[in-house]
C-alpha cells in the first residue's frame, strides 16, 4: 500500500476511534449521520434507465443491516477502492463521452461521477459490505452544479467517497449541499435527505 494511503489511514482511524460509540450504542439521530425523509422521492433520470437495463442492481435489499461496523480491515476497503477509481479512471462528462445529458453505466476508463459511484459501490458489495450500507447520492456543489457521490454507512457515521477528493470524509465535513440518495431497504428506490447546515463557502474578495 502506498505510504500516502497509509498516512491516511492512520490519521482517519485515530479520529474514528473517538468520534463515536460503539455498535451496541448507535444512534442514528447524531450528526455523523444524515437524516431522511419518510416517503420515497422521485429516482434520477439517470438511475432509472440504469435500473431498466440492470434490474437485478436496483432491487429490495433481503437483509438490511443500519450500518456497516467500521473496522481497519474496513477502512481500508474504502480508502482502495476510493483510490482505484480515483486514480485509473478519467473524469469526462456524459455529453462529452456519450452525447447525452445524463448517462448512468460503469466506467470504461472513463467517466462521470454517478459511474466512479456505481463501480465503488460494486466492488465494495463484492468486498463484502451489505448493499444497503452502500448508497449513491445526489449533492448540490458550492457552485450550484449538480453531483453524485458513494455513501457508506458505518456505525462511525455516513462517509462519503468522492471522485473529486482524494480522501474519505464525512457527510457533514463535505462542502456539499445533500438531497437526494438511494434507499437503504431498496436500491431502486431514492429519498430525499435533510441537510440542514449552513455552509460557509470562502469568497477571494
């Protein structure tokens, strides 16, 4: 493992080890996780006709679980996936790459955010993670662009792996505005998230 992937391993775990209790304790009303609406939300356009195409990804999940123990066996699955894609697959827009606004498949080298999320969190659930502790999101950038990233839900709260940022953090420690992601019961269904901080973007002026 690279001595940068290691550094940061070490660095995120000792902040893990005392942000949160234990697994017997968990309490999803703290702020290391976001919190949802009860009723379904609209599914993005995108998704959808990925869903046509891979019924069998986008199905009720048999054995939900709250969230994912976060280990250091763990942790490391997300920072080498994170770091896979990150690192081998080029970041093109869909129209560019295939002449559509919005486009939803796994990259072939190359790719657009929703396809770094949709191979991160194929090989995490092949790694062995529940898929309902896996889910795609819908964010709003500082700039007002739309965005997708990877959720993990661990009992050390919702980490966010991200094409656009090399290390993993938590929702809340994101300059994102959340709105939407997919059920943890069906991944074929989405909710909408309530994100209710305030962000400070820093102005250059």
């Amino acid at each position: 493992m690279a001595t940068t992937a290691k550094t940061l391993i070490a660095g995120v775990l000792s902040a893990i080890a005392l942000m949160s209790a234990p697994v017997s304790a968990l309490d999803l009303t703290h702020v290391a996780f976001i919190q949802t609406a009860e009723k379904n939300s609209s599914i993005p356009v995108g998704h959808l006709e990925f869903c046509k195409s891979r019924p069998a990804e986008c199905r009720s999940n048999p054995s939900p679980i709250a969230a994912m123990p976060l280990d250091a066996q763990r942790w490391e699955q997300l920072v080498a996936v994170n770091s896979h894609y990150n690192q081998t697959v080029v970041p093109v827009e869909d129209r560019d790459l295939y002449q559509l606004d919005e486009f939803w498949t796994y990259p072939n080298g190359y790719g657009d955010c929703e396809d770094f999320a949709l191979a991160k969190r194929r090989d995490l659930i092949e790694a062995g993670w529940n898929p309902s502790t896996l889910m795609i999101a819908v964010v709003r950038e500082p700039n007002g662009n739309g965005h997708a990233v990877l959720m993990a839900r661990t009992d050390r709260g919702d980490m966010v792996l991200d094409n656009q940022e090399g290390s993993i953090k938590l929702w809340s420690d994101t300059p994102y505005t959340f709105l939407k992601r997919q059920s943890q019961t069906h991944s074929g269904h989405w909710v909408d998230m309530i994100d209710a901080r305030t962000i400070v973007v820093a102005s250059n002026g």
